[in-house]
C-alpha cells in the first residue's frame, strides 16, 4: 500500500523523497512536465520517470500520489489522481485562486476528506505535543490563542505580485494551525498589516507586518503574528491559554550550546536557518501519518477542506485589511457579507 | 528629610508606607483614612500621626503627599492638595468619568505642581530597560509589541462593580506601557472581550478576557493581551519586535532552582500574585518621585499620560462593545490647555 507516484521533482518534492525513504515507502515514478528533472531525480530513486501525469496516475504499481508541483497545477492533479482511485497528499495551496479551490473540492464532494493537504507544521513535533495537551484537557477549557510566524527574510520583490499576498502566502499555515489548535471555526476576523519592513514591499500592494485577530462563537481569543523579517532568525511560537494552565511550543535550536563570557552571554544559536531546517522531522512525520492512514483505511487528518477553509481565512484577512473592518464568517469560515 | 503625608491607609498605603520607612531620606509624618481604625494602626506602625480631616493633612508641615485611597476620592484629592503646590504621587485611576479627569486635570495643570501618577510598571527594572533599549535605537525600528498580563485570580464580584470595567481597571496599565515604549499614540484602537472566567463578571457587565490591538502612525503593530485569572499565578511579560532586535522583558520564575527528573526540568511558576511580582516597583516608584521633588531629572506617569491610557480605555470598551475599531479622542487632550 506504500507505492508512490511523485508528481513534481523540484525542492518540496525533493524533500518527500526523503521522508518516503525513511517511511521505508516505495517510489514507482517521478514525474515532472520538464522531462529532465524527472529524469534526474528517477535516476537518483531508482524510479521510473515520465511527463505525463495521466501516466504517473494510472500506473498499476501506485497505491498513493503525491503532488508536489506549482500551486496552479493542483487542482487538475488532485481531480486526475482521485479519478485515478488513488489516494492523493497534495501540498498547499488547494489552488492560487479561491474559486478554483471551492471548484476543486465541490467537484471531489465527500472524496474532499480523503485527500491529504500538506499543513506539514501540525506534524512538528512540539506543536502537536501542544494540540495533544490541549485536546486532552491538560489546560483545560483553551481560551487564548497566539501564533508568531516570523521569516527570516521576505521573499524575492518579483515574487510578490504573484503571490497572493501575505495572508494567503505566508500566514495560510497559521490560518490552518488556529483552527486545528481552537477546534472551533472563528466567527469574526480582523486584520491590521503594515509595510514597514520594506516600502518596496507596500509599493507593490502588499504588507509585511501583520496581526490578525479572530473571535470563536464560545469567545476564544485568537492572535497571529506575521513578519517577513526577523533579523534573529526563523521564529516559529504557539502559545495556548486556558482555564487551567498554558502550553508553549517554542523554537527548538539549532543546537544546545551556551555561551558566558563578559562580551555576552546566552545561546548563539537559537533558531534554525528556515521551514525546512525548523520543520524537517515534520515532512517525515507527515508522509508516515499519510501511509498508515492510506494502509489502514483511515480518516486524513488534514485534508482538502482544511485547505479549503484555512484559504476562506486568507481572503477574509485580505479583504478585512482592505476594508480597514472586522467581517463576520460562517461556519465554512467565508466572509458573511449584511 | 521629604517628610509625607498619606491618604488611604488601605494595601496600597500601607505599601507606600513601608517603603518610605525604609529609607533615611524620608518619613511620614501624617496619614488620613476615612476608615479611622485602618489610620491609626498604620500610624502605630510607622511612628506617623493620624489626621482627624482630609485639610488637617494639608496642613501640616509636609514636603510630599502620596494619594492611595479610594478611587471615587483620586479626583477631589488631587484638586486640593495641587492648590497646595506640594508635590504629589497619585494612584490610578484619576476617575472612572472621563469628564471628571479632564475637568481634574486641567485644574492640575494650572497650579504647576509636580504631579505623577502610579502607573508602577514603569518602574519594573526589565520593562524599563526593555523601554530604554528600544528608546537608544539600538533594537532599530519597532514594528510589533506584545504585552501580557494574565491573572491570577479575579477580584471580587463587589470589586468588578465598581472598577471601571476590564479596560480602565487593568488595561489602562498596559495602554500606558504600550504609548511609553512607543513614544506614539495609536490612531485606532480594537478589542476584543470575552467572559471566559466567571459568568457573574458578564453579567455585572465586564468581561475577564481581552484582546486589544493598537494600530500605530509609523505602522507599528502593538497587542495587549489581558485576562483575570491563570492557573499557573501572574502572568506578565512585553516582547518588542524590533527592526534589528527582538526585545523581551520575560515571565520571571518566582525563584531560580530546577529540579530535573523524569518529570522534565521543572523551574518554578511566575510569582503567586501581581503584588508579589510588581512590589519592587513601588519602591523604584518612590525613589523616581523624590528624585522629581529634589529636582532631578522626571521620571514616572504624569497626570497628561493618564488621560492618554483613560482615553484609550474608552476607547477600547467602546471598540469591544461594538465589535468595531475605534479612534481614540485624542482631541479631547486640548481640553487640558488653555
């Protein structure tokens, strides 16, 4: 039940081969548009290789597709594999654009459940020690919820434009995070961002700062903290409150070394360099939580409607920070327009 | 020697009380208490004399006067001992009446005596130094700042009555905190408030849970973070996010001993109550106020930074009460002057 079809062989895809290697997974193909890349990647997995993603679906050895290509590609794979009676894990997003996504998981109806959405940081190791802790009671009833997502840097200025914006770029993983951790859709949304770590960033209509803040119907608190930059490093927090008691999953660092002396004193090096240094073990964690469920008949625990949702977030944050307003959402978590 | 005279010989002047005892360069020498019995035992304590009136302090022979009764008196007590010209240290709030502050200020300010007020947490050595920090420019620009204050448990039900409601009771020290680190004032204010605690607090028209958002001119994105009660004791740290720096002014253990076992490494909670972590303020409170009576360099709240965290209290209850962002009425600071 553990034989791949990998769509895409660029970074993301690189790293899946890794985690299926440690799963002890079987890769049967690699297929990417630009033959090439299939091919060198093939060669490096003992897989075969093709350009064709009719072919890499519906090849008899493949138990399990998994899509790691541009977001723009997404949605016709995850229909072709599905069509195909293979189980899909798909990176995010869903799709770049909304009503493609709404479109995608219309089209899947109930087979929308069983297709993975790779929200790979509920599979970090310290977050879901922290989502654990929260639904097993340790805390008690969760009433404040705080996210900090800092990047080291901002992405390149030509990527900008197409990506979405910040929301649906870079705070779409937190959008994801909340809900999972709140168990409980958000009823009201406000987003306030800045572009004050680069104007050249606010020239080309986007933010860089941002805190949004959300409302459940039960009135837990939510607040997500987004910078493109911090200087220090990769600052990845989630901080649970609740009745009794409070759970923090902090960074873990690079190493645990200390340093004292009279020039400074302290850890130099606290953060790892980026997502794939910080959440390494994640994408590994991730794939063996994939193939138990594909090999056991088990419910995704993420899946495309968590796409789906966690993207309705995205845009009501962009919308919200449009509008300069607070919107309220439905239990699909789109904006409830009076 | 300043010698002082006291007004409220209830826990808070009692505090002050000690603290002047313990220095060389002060005493108090008179202490009024509508509450005769409180008067007298404190005077018993301190060696002071009990004043029978409220102008039988004033007139005695004293060089300072500290104001730490009940908060219905702040107001009438600031106007009568400012005519005076002896300097004076007032607790928060001035009143819970937005009018009443402006019209008590305004009245203040005419007589030109010194006036500060007790919005102790300035004088926190790490809130402090976190404040200087980001004041040197070292940090670079601030772009986002967290405050917390949680717990631990809440007053009573009497108590919440009376208080002012959630914003002006206990976020009113963090409004100040977050305008002093600043060195700005929000254009726009939004809350968020819930009653997660105890239903009683709904229903005596107050929420135990908030969230406020502080949108800044530069861009700056500040969050204050507030709930009556915590499991685990007080529950107060700032982070400051700056352009070169992050700057934390952390939850401190209550002690420093570690215990390692299969447990974990345990260290100890924060400290059991806010008095517990913030008592040695009082003291550096103190000390600022007599170096501004000897004529040293002014430190601590003035009675204008008072109305600025009043007016965004107002403005963030009215913000939680709408569901709304709110601008605070910054234009009612003109009221002050002329």
């Amino acid at each position: 039940m553990n034989r791949i079809a990998l769509v895409g062989a660029g970074r993301m895809a690189k790293v899946h081969v890794l985690a299926l290697r440690a799963a002890g997974a079987h890769l049967t193909i690699v297929c990417d548009i630009i033959e090439e890349a299939a091919k060198k990647l093939a060669l490096e997995t003992g897989a075969r290789f093709t350009t064709s993603i009719d072919e890499a679906v519906s090849h008899p050895d493949v138990d399990a597709v998994i899509i790691a290509t541009p977001s723009d590609t997404h949605v016709e794979y995850i229909l072709k594999a599905v069509a195909a009676g293979k189980a899909v894990m798909c990176e995010k997003p869903i799709a770049p654009a909304l009503s493609d996504a709404q479109r995608c998981v219309d089209e899947l109806g109930d087979k929308a459940e069983q297709v993975f959405l790779a929200f790979n940081r509920r599979f970090d190791a310290g977050h879901s020690t922290l989502k654990r802790g929260v639904k097993a009671g340790e805390i008690g009833a969760l009433e404040q919820l705080t996210i900090t997502s800092r990047d080291p840097f901002p992405p390149p200025l030509d990527y900008i434009p197409r990506s979405g914006g910040l929301f649906r770029d870079m705070m779409i993983h937190d959008f994801d995070m909340a809900r999972w951790i709140l168990d409980e859709e958000p009823v009201r949304l406000f987003a306030e961002g800045s572009s004050i770590v680069d104007p050249e960033i606010g020239k080309l209509g986007d933010i860089d700062t941002a805190v949004v803040t959300m409302l459940t119907a039960s009135g837990k608190q939510a607040v997500i903290l987004n910078s493109r930059r911090a200087v220090y490093g990769y600052d990845q927090r989630v901080e649970a409150f609740g009745a009794k008691g409070m759970l923090l999953s902090d960074n873990a660092p690079r190493n645990g070394v200390r340093k004292y002396s009279s020039a400074l004193s302290g850890a130099p090096e606290p953060f790892r360099a980026f997502f794939l240094e910080r959440y390494g073990e994640s994408y590994r964690i991730e794939i063996e939580t994939f193939l138990n469920c594909v090999a056991g008949g088990l419910p995704m625990p993420v899946n495309a409607l968590d796409g789906l949702r966690a993207a309705y977030l995205a845009e009501a944050a962009t919308d919200s920070l449009k509008l300069g307003s607070p919107l309220a959402l439905n239990q699909d978590c789109k904006v409830t327009w009076k | 020697m300043i010698r002082f005279g006291l007004f409220g010989a209830g826990f808070i002047g009692s505090a002050h009380a000690r603290n002047i005892g313990q220095r060389d360069d002060c005493q108090l020498a008179t202490i009024f208490d509508p509450v005769a019995d409180g008067a007298i035992r404190l005077a018993n304590e301190t060696g002071a004399r009990v004043a029978p009136t409220i102008q039988d302090v004033l007139n005695h022979d004293i060089d300072a006067i500290i104001i730490a009764s009940s908060t219905p008196s702040h107001a009438d007590l600031l106007r009568a001992t400012t005519r005076t010209g002896i300097p004076v240290l007032c607790e928060k709030p001035i009143h819970l009446d937005m009018d009443e502050v402006l019209g008590t200020v305004r009245e203040c300010l005419k007589t030109q005596t010194l006036v500060k007020l007790g919005f102790n947490r300035r004088f926190d050595p790490e809130h402090a130094m976190l404040k200087d920090h980001v004041a040197s420019g070292r940090a670079g620009i601030l772009e986002t700042m967290s405050l917390i204050s949680r717990g631990p448990t809440p007053p009573p039900i009497s108590y919440i009555k009376t208080s002012g409601g959630f914003f002006r009771d206990t976020m009113i020290h963090f409004f100040d905190l977050a305008c002093w680190i600043a060195d700005e004032l929000p254009q726009e204010i939004y809350a968020l408030g819930s009653c997660m605690v105890d239903p009683n607090i709904a229903k005596a028209g107050d929420v135990d849970t908030a969230i406020a958002v502080l949108k800044m001119p530069s861009g700056a994105l500040i969050t204050i973070d507030n709930s009556r009660r915590t499991d685990y004791g007080y529950d107060e740290r700032i982070e400051a996010f700056c352009s070169k720096q992050l700057i934390q002014s952390s939850l401190q253990p209550r002690h420093h001993l570690m215990i390692t076992s299969k447990q974990g490494r345990l260290s100890a909670g924060p400290h059991a109550g806010w008095f517990e972590r913030m008592e040695p303020t009082y003291k550096a409170e103190l000390e600022g106020f007599i170096r501004g009576i000897k004529g040293k360099t002014g430190v601590g709240a003035s009675l204008v930074d008072g109305v600025r965290a009043q007016l965004l209290a107002e403005a963030a209850e009215k913000s939680q009460q709408t569901g709304q962002p709110v601008r605070p009425e910054w234009e009612k600071l003109e009221l002050l002057v002329s």
